[in-house]
C-alpha cells in the first residue's frame, strides 16, 4: 500500500473540543470499516485544517472515504519518504 498526506480544509476544527474530535473520529473510524484497501495512520489539526496520513491501495479509495465519512480530501499527495532529525544524525 501507498503511504499519502490528505489536506483536509474544514473551517474551524482546530476550535472543536476533544469530544468533538472524537466524534470526527469514530465517523471517520465507521467509513473505514465499509472500506477495504485503507488504513488511518494519523492526523494533525490546525486552525482550519486537518494534515492526515493514510496508507491506501489508490486514490480512488481515499476518495470513497471521503464521501462516504463527509470529510474532504481537498488535496492527496503520495509520500515517497520520511526524514527526521534521527536521519541526519
């Protein structure tokens, strides 16, 4: 599976509250379970967007997910490699 970055613009999620951004969860986590060829890694929040790591087999099924959960995915870009401070070192 591909390893992407999704950009998500959503208007205000970095306000919600931690309940909230749990229920975006489990939505997110219910559209999932539909799904097959997908997996959530992880998700940063900002002001008005979300920067979301997801390993999929295509595009298309990031897409599906997005429409099935009601959660843009504005722009999806493939990782081709991580670095850290750990790979300079």
């Amino acid at each position: 599976m591909q390893d992407y970055l999704i950009e998500r613009r959503i208007p205000g999620v970095g306000q919600l509250s931690a309940d909230q951004l749990k229920g975006a969860s489990a939505t997110s986590n219910a559209a999932l379970a539909q799904l097959e060829g997908i997996e959530w890694v992880s998700s940063f929040v900002t002001g008005d967007k979300t920067f979301c790591h997801y390993r999929a087999e295509n595009e298309d099924v990031i897409r599906e997910h997005a429409r099935i959960s009601g959660f843009p995915a504005d722009v999806i870009t493939p990782i081709n490699g991580t670095i850290s401070p750990a790979t300079g070192v």
